[in-house]
C-alpha cells in the first residue's frame, strides 16, 4: 500500500493518479474531508481524512502501509513555520514507528543542505533530518523551483503586461515542472532502490523572469515585462498576500538563500535527475487553467 500525504495538493493528487494509472493500491490522506472530490473515483483508492498535527489520526492513517510519501505543508498562515514544522515531523516519525511503513520517500527541495538563515529551506532540512535513526528505507527528492509558481501572475500579467518577481531579472535559477517532480516521486515509490539516496531534479535549463516573461508574451500574444520587487517591498508585498509576520520573515530568507545562489544543486552525496518539460511546453498546457 503506498500512501501519500497531501493528496489534495498539485503535487500530491498527480503522484496518486500516476500510482493509480499502475494499478497500484493507494491510500491518499487529505486534511480537508471537502478535496475528496477533487480525487478520481478509483477502486485502487482509498481516502482518509487526517491532520498532520493530530497523532492518532496519522497513527490511523498510516496503518497497513508500505511505502509513504512526506512532506512539510508550506503556508502563509503559521505564526511559528520552524517550530509547527518540527511538531508535524515528530508526528510522522511517531506514526512511522508504530506502523508497517517501509520506506519514506520525501519532497525536499534544492537548498536544504542549508539549517541556518535559510527561512522555508530549513523545513527541508528538517524533514531529511528526521527520520535518520529509523531502520527503514529513506529516500528524499529535492525538485528546483516549480514553474507553477509564476502562474500566479496570470492576471496580473494579463491586465497589467507586467510579472513581478522577487529575483532579479538576470538571475538564472533551476526550474521545473512539479509534474515531472510528481512522475519521478511515483517512480521512487514502487521501484527498488538500493541505499538512502538523495536526488536533485531539475529541468531541462536554468530560466530567468526576463525568460519567463518573454514566454508569458508569446503564449498570450502580448509584450510582457518583468518588474522586479525591491528587497525593501518583500515584507510588504508579502504581508499583502496575507502572510504572517513569521511566514514572511521565513519567506525573505529563502528568497535571500535564491538571489545569494545557495539553492542550485548541492552536487556532493546527492544523485542529480534531469526532467524533460520545459516551461513553455508546461505553460502551453497549463495557461488555459488560469486563464
């Protein structure tokens, strides 16, 4: 039985449908009894509904498994990221320990070698860190930043012609689609692997936002320009979206770790995994979704 976490999630819900689409059994494990309905109805699948911070619901959940898919819920809303982080790990780990579970298979993220002034990166770090001492099998894939998140300027590029953007216009980063990441992880999850690797997958090049805008331009026939947020607006900008004042501070120091160029792949100890999608085959099929 292979189970996921955050099954409702872009990520999550892909990793289900392509362990279904191999016949396999899958429980998926949502927060919200509401998403059910975004899963497709599957006599493979099996739902339930469990908080990462209510134990006996994941002690619950967790039961009959084999292989499990972690990761750390990433969000505006806390007011402690670091520290409701390391209660949620404390709550798998404790799951884990009195369940069947045989093999982790993690969602990390490129930069999560960094524990200190590295913001959300640190999470990651956490996770990979979390589980060393079980006598299980443990696997951690670190994907580098989702093309799904310039998504979210889709409006604003329509009415304005403008992407903002946190980094400088230049600044290549490593970028990928998360249903590439999703493919992968499913890979990992019913293959045989040997050891506790750590991979690193990226996309099939490094983009900058001058990149991406000129990408947005040609998919909806308009000029787009990047305009790029001053480091002294992050704070504002973010608190705008509804962030908290904690998220925000970790939010800036991860977005810091990514213009400092800290969260390329680390290359030493870990296997580096290309995927093949770049992102204007990805926003070919996924525009009309926002559109």
């Amino acid at each position: 039985m292979n189970i996921i976490l955050g099954a409702s999630g872009q990520v999550g819900s892909a990793i289900v449908n392509n362990l279904l689409s191999r016949n396999e059994s899958v429980k998926a494990i949502i927060r919200n009894p509401d998403k059910a309905k975004t899963l497709q109805i599957n006599k493979n699948l099996t739902i339930e509904v469990a908080d990462a911070f209510d134990l006996p619901a994941l002690e619950n959940a967790f039961r009959n498994g084999d292989t499990i898919f972690l990761l750390t819920p990433e969000t505006g809303n806390s007011n402690d990221v670091i520290g409701d982080t390391k209660k949620i790990l404390t709550n798998y780990r404790k799951a884990i320990e009195n369940s069947t579970i045989k093999k982790i298979v993690g969602l990390s993220s490129m930069g999560a070698q960094h524990e200190n002034d590295s913001g959300n990166l640190k999470m990651s770090y956490l996770l990979e860190h979390s589980f060393m001492s079980l006598d299980i099998q443990k696997i951690f894939i670190r994907p580098a930043y989702y093309y799904s998140n310039w998504m979210n300027y889709v409006s604003v590029i329509q009415d304005t012609g403008i992407l903002p953007s946190f980094y400088p216009v230049d600044l290549k980063i490593s970028m990928i689609s998360p249903l590439d990441v999703a493919q992968f992880i499913a890979d990992m999850m019913v293959r045989d692997i040997e050891g506790e690797p750590v991979f690193e997958i990226e996309g099939p090049e490094s983009y900058n936002a001058t990149d991406i805008a000129n990408m947005f331009g040609n998919a909806l026939g308009r000029e787009v320009k990047v305009q790029q947020i001053p480091r002294q607006e992050w704070a504002k900008t973010l608190q705008g979206f509804g962030f908290t004042a904690d998220a925000t501070k970790n939010f800036i120091e991860m977005t810091q770790m990514v213009v400092d160029g800290k969260t390329g792949p680390e290359g030493k100890g870990t296997i580096p995994v290309k995927a093949t999608t770049g992102f204007s085959e990805y926003l070919a099929e996924h525009i009309h979704q926002t559109v």
